[in-house]
C-alpha cells in the first residue's frame, strides 16, 4: 500500500512538472507572441527576421534562445549523471524557481523580462533528468512525446503489446501540457488574477509535493533498517 502511495506521488510530480510548463508556454505566446518551452520555430524565425532587416526582433529570438541555453548550462551543472536519484535540489530548484517568478512579478515590470526568465526557467527544467520506467521524461516541449507515443503505437501494432503503456503514459502526460496551457488561458481570459503569481503558486507546490515523496521514500527506507541518503534509487525500491 505504501509503494502504492510513493508511485501517486512520483506519478502527479512528474504531471506536474509538464502541466506548469504547459502553463508558462501559453502565457508567453499569449501575452509575447512567443514559444518559451521549445525553439526549432525561434530558430526559424530568426533567419527571417534576419533577411527581413528585423534586426531588433532577430536579437530579442537570440536572447530567449541564449536564455534557453542558460537553464540547460545550470541544469547540466546540477545533474551531470544521467540517472535519477531522489535528490533534495530537484524541489530546492522548483522552490527557487517559484520565488524567481514572485519576485519579478513583484519588483521588476519590465516585459522582456518576463520573457527571458521563463524561457531560463524552462530549459532549466527541461533539462532536469527525469526517468520513469525506462524513459527520458522531457517535461517542457511535447514533440518528443508525440514522437514517443507514435513509436510505441507502431511497436504495439507490430507486436510489441508491452510498448503500450508508453503510448498511455506520454498521453497522460501530453494531457497535463494541454490542461496546463488551458489553466493559465483561463485565467488570463476570465480572472484579474496576477498570472505569474499564479504560475509561482503552481512551482511552490510542485516543489513541496517533491519533498513530501523525498521524506515518504526515506521514511520507508529507514522502516527497512537502510540508511536514508540522497543517492538512494527510488526505482529499485517501488519497483518501476
């Protein structure tokens, strides 16, 4: 029953993570006309800003883009092992990311930085090594999901039945992108809710929900007369 409750929990972080990128994305292309989360379109267009003599624009995709690369560069710096160990920065980061965006909603009114600090945010996140059962969890930009999800339909219709419950997970989490996106719609259409500190709320959260799966998995652990650490592997002991 308790593994039960450590894999909810695991589960609805990692939805979670998606749901509040899928809420960011859609703030900044509301609100700048502009994809924060992923950038093969960015890249595009600033060729055509450039051959246009949009110069002005061609330098604001640069920045988002060196933004981008900001957060993976942190990222990088903070997992630099390919595999996923329950870790107390990963809810230390979504905590800090919370509070980046407060403070900035609070103290700093310029647009552009709105912009940047959301793209920053997100390929830090993207970043983020995240593994479920197998899989590379990309939280941020869904092409990789759809192409995860293609491929496991293909496997499945070919005989792999085991690829399925890929498909059905990177659909679930293709829905938390899409209610995420959805949420902050919302409340930019219907509220006069401040939207950043709504996205803040949802970071706040997320990271608290990080901590409450950290201490449950090392309150288990000790049960077992195993020493609680950073590097135990959440996998190993759930099973997944």
């Amino acid at each position: 029953m308790r593994k039960k409750v450590l894999r909810f929990q695991f589960m609805s972080w990692i939805l979670l993570l998606t749901a509040s990128a899928g809420f960011l994305n859609a703030v900044t292309l509301m609100q700048f006309a502009m994809p924060s989360s992923h950038h093969t379109g960015n890249l595009t267009n600033s060729m055509i800003r450039l051959i246009e003599g949009d110069f002005s624009g061609f330098l604001q995709i640069i920045m988002l883009l060196l933004s981008y690369l900001i957060g993976t560069v942190i990222s990088g710096f903070l997992f630099p092992d390919q595999q996923f160990k329950l870790k107390r920065r990963y809810g230390w980061i979504e905590i800090i990311i919370s509070l980046l965006i407060v403070f900035g909603s609070i103290y700093i009114k310029h647009s552009n930085w709105y912009l940047l600090e959301t793209t920053m945010v997100l390929g830090l996140q993207n970043g983020m090594f995240v593994y479920y059962k197998g899989i590379i969890v990309r939280t941020t930009h869904m092409t990789g999901n759809l192409t995860d999800t293609g491929l496991a339909i293909g496997r499945a219709l070919a005989g792999r039945h085991s690829e399925l419950w890929k498909a059905r997970f990177q659909l679930i989490n293709l829905s938390c992108f899409l209610l995420g996106g959805l949420l902050s719609t919302s409340i930019l259409f219907y509220t006069d809710l401040n939207i950043w500190q709504a996205a803040s709320s949802i970071y706040m959260f997320t990271g608290l929900l990080y901590f409450l799966l950290y201490h449950h998995f090392n309150y288990l652990v000790s049960q077992r007369n195993e020493s609680a650490t950073d590097d135990k592997n959440l996998f190993d002991y759930i099973n997944i």
